[in-house]
C-alpha cells in the first residue's frame, strides 16, 4: 500500500527525469562502446608494440652475435699476426737485441732463417753488390751453426796467388770476372796494380786498383799486362744467365784470344773452369781435354791440376775425369809470343 502511493507520488518525478535520464544512458552507453574500441585499438598497438619490439631484440642479439663472432676471428688473427710477428722478432726489439750480443745457443728459427738467407747470392750483401763467394758456407739454424758446403774457390783462390807467387810487386794484373770475388783487393794488397774487369762493378775500391765496367771482349788498355786470372768466369761469358744470345756461341774463345792478346809475351795466365765431360746449359760451360786445349792456343801451359768433389765438403786432386762428380780444372800457362 505504502509502495503505491510512493509510486503514485514520485510519477510525475520520473515523467519529468525519465527522458533525461535515457539520454544521458545513451550517451554512457555509446561513451562505454567507444571506450570498449579504443581500448581494443591500445590492446592492438600495445600487442603490435610488444611484436616489434621483441623483432628487434632478435634483430639486436643476431648483430651482436655476428659482432661477437667477428671479433672473435679478428682476436684469432690478431694473435696468430702477433704470434708470427714475434716469431721472426718483428716487433721485439728487445729480443733481437739480447740475440745481436748472444749466445748461439739463443739463435731462434725465425733469426736463423734470416742469417741463413744473408749468406746467399739474394742476400742483403748481395742485393748491394757486396757478395764474395765464400769457400765455406755456413748454414743458421736453432741454437745451431753448421757447414753446409765447400765450393772449388777452397782450391782455385790459394792456386791464383800460388802462380802469381814469383811476380815482382807492382806488376800489371788483369781480373777477368772479378766480382763476387777478394782476389782482385788481394792482389792490389799486395803491391800489384790491378784492373779488375766485369760486367757488374767491382764494389772495393784501392789505390791500386783500377775497376772497368764491362765485358772482357771489349777491353782496351794502354799497356799489357804481366798477368791475367780468369777464376771461374770463361765459362760463363756469353751465356744467357749472363745476358748472353745464341749469337755468342763463341763467346769463351773470343775472350781467351782477347785476354792473350792484352797480355805481354811471355806474361802468365792463370784459369780455373769446370772440367768433365764437354757440356753446355744456360748458366755455364763444362770442358773436356779438347775444349780445354782450346781455351789455351796460343799459350803455353806450365801447370794444370783437376779437382774433384768427394762430398759436399771436400775437395781433392784427380788424375783422370770421374763422371759422377764435380771437378774443376786449374791451368797456369805462359803466352807464348
Ligand atoms: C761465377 S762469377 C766468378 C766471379 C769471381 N771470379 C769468383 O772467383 O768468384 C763469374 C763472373 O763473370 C762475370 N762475367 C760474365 N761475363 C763477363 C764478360 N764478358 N767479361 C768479364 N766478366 C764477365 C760475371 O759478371 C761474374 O761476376
């Protein structure tokens, strides 16, 4: 009873709020609609947020494992530069200066490789002229020196000086071939005055010593000389290892008749030559009786001796050709007229 007339008296109320108040509800409930779609939309980007992001966190750790990678191989080479560069004592001076006063006994690979190679005709000395075949050549290696060879100059360079033993000081000497070689220094030592003659420039200089930059064939002098030497180098004239042409077959035998006819009669000539059977390759000439007898027309021939390698160290006399090795022949002769 109470409810209805409550009812009864709040109508006219609500006649008047009601239309208000669906307005307003309807305005909530399309607020709440666009409310719903945009957070829709939030949740969406949000969610397309999250997906980028976690793209480009894959994107990010690949790079710094590609990164990481490539610093590792660099840090590998790195090392192994490193490594190697104190290996040949690039770089650590101190290492090479504690070997240049040292002990054999701290002679590493790397130093002794180096040793090694400065003792060859491509060595340092050599690649500025001042190689001077040794008789004995010596080969580097860890804690260690050892000989590894003996060439013919063992007997050629004591036999020059042995013929030319009896020349009065000052006499006039021709050295044919004289680079690479102390004869001609020697010689001039010794109170002789020498011409050394060769196509490449004899690099020691001496009062005594006079240096023509040439080929023997084409030689010119004012005066002859007392004596010539012509130590390991007719053989090679005129070949290709010397800038030699086929044109230049003959090219030992003009230089023989060239050095006798600067030389005085009666004047000495000492020569040294591979001996063998006769061959011929790029680099030199072998010869046998026959071709030796050539080489000396016209001179007179007071001395000869044969050498032969027995191994890589040792030398001696020979009386006879022995096929199977090395030999070397030493001529001393006198011109005949
Ligand atoms: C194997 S070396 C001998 C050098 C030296 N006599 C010695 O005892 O070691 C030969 C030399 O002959 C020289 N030579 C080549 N052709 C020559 C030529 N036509 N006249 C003079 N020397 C020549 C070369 O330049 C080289 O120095």
């Amino acid at each position: 009873m109470l409810r209805r007339v409550a009812s009864a008296l709040s109508l006219p109320l609500r006649r008047y709020f009601n239309p208000r108040f669906q307005s307003v509800q309807a305005r909530l409930d399309s607020t709440l609609d666009e409310l719903a779609v945009a957070r829709k939309e939030i949740v969406r980007a949000e969610n397309e947020l999250i997906a980028r992001n976690d793209r480009l966190t894959d994107m990010l750790s690949h790079d710094i494992e590609i990164s990481t990678e490539t610093t590792k191989v660099m840090g590998t080479y790195l090392a192994d530069i490193l490594a190697a560069t104190e290996a040949i004592g690039l770089g650590v001076p101190e290492h090479v200066r504690r070997l240049a006063e040292g002990n054999v006994e701290d002679l590493d690979e790397a130093i002794a490789a180096v040793l090694s190679y400065a003792e060859t005709p491509m060595g340092f000395a050599a690649q500025r002229g001042l190689f001077f075949n040794p008789p004995v050549w010596l080969g580097y290696e860890p804690s260690d020196v050892r000989v590894l060879g003996v060439n013919e100059r063992i007997a050629e360079v004591p036999y020059v000086f042995g013929m030319l033993g009896q020349l009065p000081a000052g006499s006039r000497v021709l050295d044919v071939g004289a680079a690479e070689s102390l004869v001609s220094l020697s010689l001039a030592s010794l109170g002789h005055r020498v011409t050394a003659v060769d196509p490449r420039p004899y690099p020691l200089p001496h009062p005594q010593l006079q240096v023509v930059v040439g080929a023997i064939q084409d030689l010119e002098v004012d005066e002859l000389f007392d004596a010539v030497v012509c130590l390991s180098t007719v053989e090679h004239i005129g070949l290709p290892a010397y800038g030699g042409t086929p044109a230049d077959a003959d090219a030992d035998r003009v230089a023989m008749q060239r050095m006798r006819e600067l030389t005085r009669p009666g004047g000495l000539l000492v020569l040294t030559v591979p001996y063998g059977r006769a061959a011929v390759d790029e680099f030199q000439r072998v010869y046998d009786d026959a071709g030796l007898a050539q080489l000396v027309g016209g001179w007179e021939v007071f001395d000869r001796r044969l050498l032969r390698r027995l191994d890589a160290i040792t030398w001696t006399t020979a009386d006879r050709v022995f096929d199977d090795t090395e030999m070397t022949a030493m001529i001393a002769a006198r011109r005949i007229d």
